[in-house]
C-alpha cells in the first residue's frame, strides 16, 4: 500500500512539475513578446536623428569619440531583443529578417538574445563600428 502511495505521490509530482515547466515557459516567451513591443515603441522615438549619428559614425569614425554604431542584421524567423551589459547596459529590439542599429559606448559587453529556440550568449570588446549578422545554424 505504501508504495502504491509513494508511486502515485511521485506520479503527481513529476506532472505538476511539467505543467509548471510549460506554463514557465509560456509566461517567459509572453514576457519577450511584450518586451519587444515595447522597446520597439520606444526604439522609433527619435529614430531619424539616431540614423543620423548611427551613419555619422558608420562614416567618420573618430579614434577620440567613445560612442559606436552597431548594425544588426537578423536573419532568423523570429523577434529578437539584443541585449549588451556592461558599464552602459543596452537592449536593441530587432524584428525577424530585418535589421536595426544602435549608438552604444565602446567597452566590454556581455551580448545575448533568445534566438527562436536557441540562446545567444557572448562576450565582447566593442571598440570601432561594425556590422553584425545573426542567423540560424541550419
């Protein structure tokens, strides 16, 4: 009787424990989805005097100027949010097979993003202008 009892207790736990994974996990992708939106809105406030700096920098790099430009690419099917940390922590929404930039300090940064089904995380020393492509590893 006991291990009948013991089963079913296991039994119970480890569903709940499945059910709790997956509602997580919904709650997670929500909480991007609604991320996104919203630093989208705000990313096309003043959108055209950053695609002026952006440009300026892209173009006349300056050796003494400590702001660089950043251009993402993002050849995936999905919604991603970049995001840097450092001394300056910055998060750039970008939406699938699209692009977006970013006018950031130069520095060392923790890079990562949720990529589909997969997550991005690196570290780099950002200190001249670039462009950046993500994509999916087929």
């Amino acid at each position: 009787m006991k291990r009948v009892f013991l089963s079913a207790v296991i039994c119970t736990l480890a569903l709940s424990c499945a059910v709790q994974e997956k509602h997580t996990l919904k709650t997670a992708e929500a909480m991007e989805a609604t991320e996104f939106a919203e630093l989208m809105v705000l990313d096309s406030i003043n959108k055209q005097e950053t695609t002026a700096e952006s440009v300026d920098l892209l173009l006349n790099e300056n050796p003494v100027d400590n702001r660089i430009s950043l251009l993402v690419n993002n050849n995936t099917d999905c919604n991603i949010i970049l995001r840097f940390s450092g001394d300056q922590s910055y998060s750039l929404p970008i939406r699938k097979n699209f692009r977006n930039f970013i006018v950031i300090e130069k520095g060392n940064y923790s890079v990562g993003a949720n990529l589909c089904n997969s997550r991005y995380v690196s570290s780099k020393t950002l200190t001249q202008s670039i462009n950046i492509t993500i994509s999916e590893r087929e």
